[in-house]
C-alpha cells in the first residue's frame, strides 16, 4: 500500500494519474500531439457519452462535460470529440460533481485510526473530504502541513476542543480533561489555520466522557467556535445530556453528526417519533450529518425517520482504519446504502455533493460541475444485482444498485480506478 508521501512522488512523475495498489489508479495515455495542435483545441478533457447527475443544477440526463484549465467549461449534450485534447468514454456509466465527505479521519502516518485520503477518497471518487477533529489545537498546524498540502484530494479540517483529537486511539481520553479544552487556544488556532479550517468539533458521549460536564464540553467547544466565527459539529453518540438539551444550544449552520445511531438519547423518543426538539432544530438551521463509522448508523432509526419526512442533510462516511474492511467501505457504497433504504439515486447523490458543498465555506464552490468550477469529477458504473448492506447493528438490509468509482478528475487531472 503507498503512503501518501509515496502517493505524493508518484504524482509528481506521471502526467495524468497515479498508480495505488490495492485501489488502484492507472495511469493515462497523454495525448499525441501529432494528432493535433493542442494550442488549437477549445478544451483539455471531454468526457463523453455518460448520464450526468448533477442536482446542484437539476441535471439529470446523456450530457458531455468540457475541462479547460482544470475548470468546467462546459455542459452539454454532443460536444465534437475533435474539440478535445483527450476524450474519456463514459458510455452506460453515471457522471457526477466529485463526492464531498464531510466526516473523514485522515491525518496519515499520525491518528492511530486514519486513512489515506488520496487512496480511499480521491481513490472512491470523493474529490473533497473535511477531516472531523483528528486535531485539536496543538497538531492542526502539522495535519495542515503535511496531509492537507501534500494531497491531491482536497482537504479541509475540524478543530477538536478537545486538545488530543484522535490522535491517541480514536475517541479515548480527549474530553475527559476539561484542562485540555481550552476555547482561546482553540479558536486561535482556528484563525491561523484558515482557510483550511473550516470548523470546530466535539464529541459527547457517556462511554468517554466526563458525564454530567458534556454540557460543560459543548459550551467550551460553541465559545470556540464563536470565538472563530466557524460552525461546531457535535458528535453525539449516547451522550449522558438528553438530546434537547444539546440541540437548544446550537446556531444556525451548526451539525449535529451522527444523527441516525440507534443509542440513548437519538433523534427519536420512546415511541419511535422524532423528537420535537429536532424539528425546532431544523427550523432554525440546525444540520444533521449521517457518519456511520463503526458505530453509528441503525437502519431502523433511519427508516423510522424517513416514513416522518426527516432526512439527513448529509451522507458521510466517519471513514477510518476500523471502517474501510466494513461496514462502512466507501463513500460510493454509503451512498448505494441509502439508496437502499428508500433513498432516490438523485437524492442520495444530492446529499453526496451539493448538500455538503454547502455545509461549510471551502473557499470554492464543490459539489456541483457549474462552469467556471474546479473541474471535480466522479464517474461511476451503476450496477444492478442483489447487494447486502449493514449497519452498526449488524442488521442487513438488500439494495438493487451499486455505485463503483470507476474514474475521478481532480481540479482537471484526470484519475483511473482499475479496481
């Protein structure tokens, strides 16, 4: 398996692509300049023949799209192939915005439980992940250093409040010092740290927390993110506060993750109804972040919640070294899961793109090909079968359609998934 400094020279070599083991990326023939003067083509990629999804702009249909200089340049159906540098075939596969994770681990060779982004994001064709609190404010210079400017895929970070983030064994032990939450530090480090810092996280649960003071934790974590004029993600996952509780304490923009686990104090009350706390909190532009992880997704809840017209905001993955063998795998399959459960393909890829596109300021639009964009691109084969699905739970559920990456483009350059 390559390293993402390996990733990183390998990149630098090859023209077009990059070559993983395991998920691999192929590399691309370059284009034959005999074939053409490249100074008289109109775009450097066209990707031909494919159905393009697209609900940032409600596209939904047998499109082409045009890259120049590493943007879209154009949409449209029957785009001349002679017009184009180099012509990727889509023919029977899905085109969409490249996919945007907003709950990833990925801050490789440090967090005990990270990920490579370029192999299992770029890899799956996610283009832009948001790393959720691997750390907090003593590391999150280092993690900008040396995972979000060496990678391909672009990278945006969560502060932790809690000062350890991951990096000491996933969750264990960074609230249980409120020494160690320190809302100046962390929102200092926030302000320096733009604008790939795009938040601020906390995590509230009883199994590592300090109990009766996660109110305490959430209160240090909003000043921090006040402080910064960033939103706050709360991981909530059988937190000893009631849920309304926390909620009544989040803005507008704010994210509650995990909102469809099966633990004490979710979403639902004893009856399977969705708390009236967590319509208020819709109402007044509360988001909620699906991050299955390892453990926390029920499809019983989800499915609970979707007969009451309350979907998620978001699909994300929580994707780390304990979720990338199952039962998470991938973004595409996240995806492919919901879908299963009840969701469209156009909405579950709607909450793949444009919804997390806007959950917080990238500095660039993402999660939608509008031209004049980076040109962030997933291409997929939609296949049809039987495929079993499971939860944190272990309950299955049997879903008709799979995505799988087949092909990326990153800001113009163009990768290959040979897996």
């Amino acid at each position: 398996m390559l390293t993402r400094r390996d990733f990183s020279k390998l990149l630098g070599s090859t023209s077009t692509a990059a070559l993983f083991s395991g998920t691999a990326f192929s590399e691309m023939p370059s284009a034959n300049p005999q074939a053409q003067d490249v100074k008289q083509k109109k775009c450097d990629l066209l990707i031909k023949g494919g159905t393009v999804i697209d609900p940032g702009q409600n596209l939904h249909g047998p499109l082409d799209v045009a890259v120049k200089d590493g943007k879209i340049l154009e949409i449209s159906p029957g785009i001349a192939e002679d017009r184009a540098v180099q012509v990727l075939s889509a023919k029977g596969k899905i085109v969409t915005p490249g996919l945007v994770d907003v709950h990833v681990h990925c801050f490789d060779g440090v967090g005990l439980v990270a990920i490579n982004a370029d192999q299992y994001c770029l890899g799956r064709g996610v283009t832009t992940a948001v790393d959720a609190g691997s750390a907090g404010y003593p590391a999150i210079a280092g993690f900008r250093k040396y995972v979000i400017d060496t990678s391909t895929t672009r990278i945006r970070a969560l502060v932790d409040i809690g000062a350890l983030g991951t990096l000491v064994g996933g969750n264990t032990g960074a609230m249980k010092n409120l020494g160690w939450l320190d809302p100046q530090l962390t929102a200092k480090a926030a302000e320096t740290n733009k604008p790939d810092v795009v938040g601020i996280k906390v995590r509230l649960a009883e199994d590592f927390e300090n109990g009766a003071e996660d109110l305490e934790c959430l209160k240090r974590a909003m000043e921090a993110a006040e402080l910064s004029g960033l939103p706050l993600m709360v991981h909530v996952l059988g937190p000893y506060s009631p849920l309304p509780d926390i909620l009544k304490m989040l803005r507008k923009g704010d994210i509650l993750t995990h909102c469809l686990n099966g633990r004490k104090h979710g979403v639902l009350d004893d009856s399977g109804k969705i708390l009236p706390e967590v319509w208020d909190a819709r109402h007044r532009g509360v988001l909620f972040d699906t991050a299955q992880g390892t453990f926390n997704l029920s499809f019983d809840v989800f499915e609970k919640c979707l007969k009451q017209d309350f979907l998620p905001d978001t699909i994300s993955t929580d994707l780390s070294s304990r979720a990338i063998n199952g039962p998470v795998f991938d973004m595409p399959t996240q995806v492919s899961k919901f879908m299963a459960v009840g969701l469209t393909i156009d909405k579950a890829i709607e909450l793949a793109t444009v919804s997390p596109g806007r959950m917080f300021n990238y500095g660039t639009e993402v999660g939608t090909m509008r031209p004049g964009n980076d040109a962030d691109i997933a291409i997929f084969d939609l296949r049809e079968g039987q495929f079993e699905f499971v939860d944190s739970n272990k309950q299955k559920r049997t879903g008709s359609q799979m995505l799988v990456n087949t092909a990326a483009v990153r800001h113009g350059q163009w990768f290959v998934n040979v897996v």
